[in-house]
C-alpha cells in the first residue's frame, strides 16, 4: 500500500479559492485584463493541481540488487525500475532510497536519482551506484518517489514497499595477516571422512546395535543387565575448527558517578577506533584461514539472551557488518559447556584484560589464546597475540 503526500508551495485549495474570489472581485468591477490573466493563471493551477494529485496512480516501482555484498571501496549497484500504467505520460519522477543515508555511503555518494518523461505502458530502468567507505548493512524495504506537473508548481510523495526487501553490506575492512600462530596446534590434526572425528571421552548416549557398528562402542553393561546390544554415541569434534570469540565489552571505559542513591558504574567512553581495526583484523584472519582450509566459528555476545555462534563465512562476515556496539553489558550464557565444541579458541580483547563474562576462559589451556589490540603488564597467562604480530609489524 502506498502512502501519499501532497506538497506545495503554490497550490492548495485554499490558494485556488482565494484566487477564484480574486477573479470574481476583478470581474464584478470591470478588470477585464486583469480578469483574464488571473483566470488563466487559475486555470493553470488547477491542472497543475489535477496532475500533481494523480501523478504517481498507477505508477509501479521495483529494486533489483546486481552488487549489495562487497568491501570498502567497492560499489553498490541496484537496478531500479519504474513502470507507467497511466493513460497520460509521467513527465518526472525522482526516487529516493532512504529516509537517512545509511553510514557505510562515502561522502557525496548519490542516493537518488531523476527519470524524465515515461511514456504509457512503458517501463524505464536506471542503475544507482552507491560508492562505499566503511564496513555496515542497511536493508531497503521501500523506496520513496516524488513526481508533479511539468511547471515545477507542485509535487507529491509516496513511499512504493518493495515486493522483497534488498540486504546491502558492506563487509568489514580486510588486509593482509600472517595467520599461521592460529592454526600451529592443527597442522598435524587430520578430519576423517566425514570431516569430524569422535572424542570418547565426550559422552552423549545411547542407541541400539546397528550392523556395521565398531564393537569399541559396545555398551557391556546395558548387555549385562538387559542382555540387549546397545551402543554408546560420543561428541564428534571438528580437529582443524577455530573459533573467534569477541570481547566487546573490552573496548570499553567506565567510571563511577555518585547519584542520590548512591554510587553507580556508568560508562564513559567506547574506544571505538581500536574496536574497528579489531574487527577487521578478525576478517582477515577468517578469510586467511578459510583459504588454508581451516573451518572457523564467530561468537558474539547475548546481551542477555542467548550466545550468537556464526558458522559459514558468509554469514560471520555479515555478523561482522552488522555489529553496533552500544556499550552495554556482554553476556556469554553457558558458554563453557559448549568449549569442547569450538575446537582452537581465540577471544579478540582490547590489551587482553577480558570482561567478566570471559575472565572464566582465560589461562594457561593450550587450547585457547586471546588476540589483543595491544600488550598489557597485567595480561593474563596463556598465549597472547597481538595485532601487529599478526600483521607482520613486529
């Protein structure tokens, strides 16, 4: 459904009224010049007010999106399309994609664009090239078109929903890191078949015999007692898994405020530029990793609901253009239980100080490590990699 509305500076009912009474009133005392002029500048503005009004009926507009995943510096192309079913031509007609330009656009990158004179029955397709700078993600669920009379009098919006709505994202900034400190402890470590190999001492139940079963998963004791073969079903782990947790709440600053009710934590600063280049320093070292064939897993924080765990590239590299972070408090619900299933850990932190949702995690196991923007005295044990080192700067 569309939603209209007119604009004018000139027309309106009131001003077609008042101009009426004008003519009368030139009329009645004999301006007959006067008269005439004014009537045909009435006549004028009652057409241009006609045609305003019914500018955009029948008008039908599509998006088509041929470019809307790509890195910064790169464009974004979508095919918009505006059909006229009206028996009169559409003089003009200028759409807009968005209310507010979203903040991955480049200074001065165009988001609109005007089509002069669609004849009846006909449909006119324009490509808009948005120019990008940085990483984010926007959907276009409408777009915004705004048409009138030919004399520029008057002009009128409506907002056209699309049929689907397109998803543009921009992937975070990537550069080149050395990602091997990584995936040192899974060089050696090969998949099975299937890709996964199984990890008895992670037990998960039971089930009955089936041919072709290995008699190590025999279950004696359900033989013993029910004298049925049962078999024991253990975790499957993935050997060449790394998984990338992110700290954000690291990359914060807080300092207490004495209120009436007495003193409270609030928070002070988000250090968001170095918050950024750890970002996409998590791009690059997935899409290294990928490359060498190593699978990896993004988690971010639940903000107290459950813990985001990403999967395929793709998706982690659109979790990763969609994150805002606001500075709120991160939660990571159950997440030890699950560690078994990450294979090698690393949390990306600020100078590796973690946030109290992930002090838990840290020390000396071999099988977890934290990536910092920076060194810190006071880091905890463990590995510790830095930005530079795995940019090659040190």
């Amino acid at each position: 459904m569309k939603t209209r509305e007119s604009r004018s500076t000139f027309i309106s009912i009131p001003g077609l009224i008042a101009l009426a009474a004008i003519c009368i009133v030139t009329a009645y005392v004999r301006l007959v010049s006067l008269t005439v002029f004014l009537l045909v500048v009435l006549f004028l503005m009652v057409l241009s007010f006609i045609w305003t009004r019914f500018s955009l009926k029948r008008v039908g507009i599509s998006a088509k999106a041929v470019s809307c995943r790509v890195f910064p510096g790169e464009e974004i192309k979508l095919e918009i399309s505006v059909k006229n079913s009206k028996i009169l031509p559409l003089l003009w007609v200028e759409v807009s994609l968005f209310d507010k330009k979203p903040k991955f656009l480049a200074e001065g990158s165009e988001t609109g664009h005007r089509i002069s004179w669609i004849m009846p029955g006909r449909t006119v397709s324009r490509q808009i090239v948005l120019h990008t700078e940085r990483r984010g993600a926007a959907f276009l669920n409408s777009i915004d078109a705004t048409s009138g009379d030919g004399f520029g009098l008057g002009s009128c919006t409506a907002s056209f929903p699309l049929e689907k709505s397109a998803m543009m994202v921009v992937y975070p900034k990537v550069f080149p890191v050395d990602s091997s400190p990584l995936a040192d402890d899974l060089r050696s470590m090969q998949p099975s078949d299937k890709g996964r190999i199984q990890d008895n001492s992670l037990f998960k139940g039971i089930r009955d015999y089936e041919t072709g079963d290995s008699i190590k998963n025999i279950n004696w004791r359900v033989l013993a007692r029910q004298g049925q073969l049962a078999v024991n079903i253990y975790q499957n782990l993935d050997p060449r898994l790394v998984t990338f947790i992110f700290d954000l709440e690291s990359f914060t600053s807080w300092r207490e405020e004495v209120t009436n009710s007495g003193v409270k934590t609030v928070l002070d600063s988000i250090r968001e530029d170095e918050l950024e280049e750890m970002i996409s320093l998590a791009a690059s070292c997935i899409l290294s990793l990928e490359r060498r064939k190593i699978r990896c897993n993004l988690v971010l924080p639940s903000f107290g609901e459950n813990v985001m765990k990403i999967h395929t590239q793709e998706d982690i590299l659109t979790a990763l253009a969609w994150l805002e972070y606001d500075g709120s408090r991160c939660f990571f619900p159950q997440l030890e239980s699950h560690m078994h299933t990450f294979g090698q850990v690393w949390i990306i932190t600020d100078r590796a100080k973690l946030s109290d949702g992930l002090s838990l995690l840290s020390g000396k196991n071999r099988d977890r490590g934290i990536i910092a923007y920076a060194q810190d005295e006071e880091a905890p044990g463990g590995r510790v990699l830095t930005l530079s080192q795995l940019r090659g700067e040190t």
